[in-house]
C-alpha cells in the first residue's frame, strides 16, 4: 500500500513538473510573438511614414509613373 502510494506521489510531482515547463515555455512563445508583432507594426510605420515623407518633398504624386 505504501509503496503504491509513493508512485501515486511520484506521478502527480511530475505531471506538476512538466506542466510548468510546458506554460513556461509558452508563456515565452507568446510572449516573443508579441514583441514581434509590434515590431512589424512599428517598422511597417516607420516604412509608410517614410515614404509619405519622400513623396511629399519630392512635389510628385506618382512618383513611380514616368511619361
């Protein structure tokens, strides 16, 4: 009975174990994914800006069609 007991132990330490290693794991996942969506966000601003900048000095509108 002891002994059937200590596994019982055993085996919930390591399910506790394992599942915080898992929501460790992907609390950093999620938590990278984060950061590199804010990162596309901001860099994709910083290109739409740009360029709005570019064209407006420029005096052109369509800066891309020459005749």
């Amino acid at each position: 009975m002891g002994r059937q007991l200590a596994w019982y132990a055993l085996a919930i330490l390591a399910v506790v174990v394992v599942g915080a290693i898992v929501v460790s794991i992907i609390k950093s996942l999620l938590g990278l994914i984060w950061y590199l969506l804010v990162g596309a966000v901001v860099v994709g601003g910083a290109v739409y800006l740009y360029g709005r900048a570019k064209g407006s000095i420029g005096g052109r509108k369509f800066r891309g069609i020459r005749r």
